[in-house]
C-alpha cells in the first residue's frame, strides 16, 4: 500500500463551523492519521498521512468542508509520509 502526506492549509469562512469536528470525523471514516487545528489568522490547517487515495479523498474533501464553512482556498504541500501518527486528532 502506497501512502503519502498533505500538509493543508484552508483559507475562507472555516472557523467557528465544526470545521475541526467533521475534518476528524471524515478522517476516522476515511482511515487517514494526523490532526487539523485552528490557526490565530482564522485559517485551519491539517496533516494529513495515510493510503494515497484516502489522504486525496481528504484534501478534496477540505476544498468543501462542512455544510456552514465557505472555503476560499486549500493549500497543499505533499511529501513522504512518515508514519508518525497512530490516529488523527483535533489540536488545540
């Protein structure tokens, strides 16, 4: 199994709309590892590692995030994954 990592940054109406919540809840159904937080800017950020079709599934999932949010702009960065997450969580 293939597998890589997406460091993201979301841009746009993302906080304050559950958008950590359903990021980890589409992560846990995805099986993807890593975490998502909020950023002071407003922005959220995520990384992102697992099977390279779930962690694709993911990015573009944060291109429409959750019903509430209105995403403006998704940047990734991709590289290696390193296999240092046992699971995904929200950070604080």
């Amino acid at each position: 199994m293939a597998t890589t990592r997406a460091h993201a940054i979301v841009k746009g109406w993302v906080q304050g709309v559950f958008f950590r919540a359903k990021t980890s809840e589409e992560a846990f159904r995805l099986g993807v590892t890593g975490w998502v937080r909020n950023l002071n800017n407003g922005d959220v950020e995520a990384v992102i590692e697992g099977e390279i079709k779930a962690v694709e599934a993911l990015v573009a999932w944060l291109h429409r995030g959750p019903s509430r949010a209105q995403v403006t702009e998704v940047k990734v960065d991709w590289s290696a994954a390193t296999g240092e997450f046992k699971n995904f969580n929200t950070r604080y």
